[in-house]
C-alpha cells in the first residue's frame, strides 16, 4: 500500500490522498478550484478510498460548482478607488499620503482611508491595512469568547488569528485553543460569531455528527443562515499553491 501522498482518479476527479495516524477518513473540498483531498487511516487501501470518494462524487462536484459560481475579488493593488470589505461593508479606499504614522481610518460608512508616507509601496500598503484588520480583531473577539464559552460550556486556554486558506476556524482540542482567520475582519460579526461558536462546540464534539449539530441548533439556531452568508460572500484573491 502506498503511504505517501499521491493523487489517485475516480470518474474523472483527482484526489490527493494522504495517510496520517487517524481513526477515520476525512474528506474535504478546497478552495478556489475545488481540489479534493482525502486524509485517510495508515491501514486503509487506496480501494477503499475510491469507494469512499465514489459515494461522495455528488458531494464533491457540488462543492466545486460553489466554489467556481462564489464571486472573487481581482488582486487588491491598493490605489485609491479600489473597493475593500470591512465587517460585511465595501469601502472605497482612498490612499493619503503623509509623514505621520501610517494608520487606517473610517470617516464614514462608504470610505477607507490608509494613511501612509510617500512612495510606500503596494505590498508595505497592504501589511499596514492587514495589521489594522488584526488589531480590529483582536477588539471583537475578547468580549464574544466572554459570552459564548459559558454558553456552549467550555472554555478556550487560548487563542489566535491567522491567514488560513481553507478554514475560517480552526481548533485544537488538546490544547483547547483556537485559530480564527484574519480574513473574517472582512464579514459581518454575525459571521465571526458563528464561526466562534463552531469552534468552541467542536470542543465538546470533534466531528461534524449529529450531536455537533444538536448543539449548534441548541445554542445558535439561526447558525445555517449565518454560514450561508460566510459562504456566499466575495472571497480575496489569493495566489494559491499546495
């Protein structure tokens, strides 16, 4: 049986297949093509992972068909006129440049401005912007942990903020300490608490079973529609690589 990673095809689909020390199969669609992957248990052969897959094909080309219909920002060049998202809101950037500290500010509901001193470069432009989402939400995230861990009845040791390519959240239940993706400065707060909450019932329930989702419809009822609206909205441009 071959452990390393390799792709094998089932009806014309790719699969990346890779074998860790689980107990079951994971499968999983990613963005932005579509590119499946299966995390499969050392003892199990790549047959059974074709027949896993074959039950999936459905699933999967759904998935795909999402990704390719979910509208996708063009690469941000960070001029002025260009449209960035703030908590579900689009802004107009407007780039003002001066000798002061760079910092970003909202004058009104419509605007964005990044102040920054001259000739700063694009890519120095958009770590400022990004350090700025950072720090917007690391002010958002402290007061809804406060009040979603009592209710879902658990408590988090930790907790982080990165740029995670296929995941809005992440969660180790061994260290209890979550990861939050930077790119959900961008959604509605009704988005990052949705995606909090997913995160601290996997807590209680490590998979996505029906007892993961007794508790999400228990303690966020409305959970379906939120997810559907993290999920409709334009994703960032990315240069994807695996």
């Amino acid at each position: 049986m071959n452990t390393k990673p390799h792709v094998i095809t089932v009806s014309g689909v790719h699969v990346h297949v890779v074998r860790k020390a689980i107990k079951n199969l994971h499968l999983g669609v990613y963005p932005p093509a579509g590119r499946a992957r299966v995390a499969a248990p050392l003892a199990v052969s790549d047959n059974a992972v074709r027949l896993a897959v074959v039950s999936k094909l459905g699933w999967i080309r759904r998935q795909r068909a999402r990704f390719e219909a979910q509208p996708r920002q063009s690469e941000r060049e960070m001029v002025s006129g260009e449209s960035h998202y703030f908590l579900g809101r689009r802004h107009r950037l407007r780039v003002i440049e001066c000798h002061g500290a760079s910092k970003v500010v909202l004058p009104n509901k419509a605007t964005m401005e990044l102040h920054v001193r001259p000739r700063t470069d694009a890519g120095r432009r958009e770590k400022i912007l990004q350090r700025w989402y950072r720090q917007q939400l690391r002010c958002l995230i402290p007061p809804l942990l406060k009040k979603w861990q009592p209710v879902v009845g658990v408590h988090v040791a930790d907790w982080g903020i990165k740029k995670m390519k296929t995941k809005w959240g992440a969660c180790n239940v061994a260290s209890r300490r979550l990861w939050l993706n930077l790119e959900l400065a961008k959604k509605p707060v009704r988005c990052l608490k949705y995606i909090i909450v997913h995160e601290l019932v996997h807590l209680r329930e490590r998979h996505h079973n029906d007892r993961f989702i007794a508790h999400m419809d228990k303690h966020l009822p409305q959970w379906r529609l939120y997810r559907h609206e993290l999920n409709a909205a334009p994703l960032s441009h990315e240069r994807w690589s695996y």
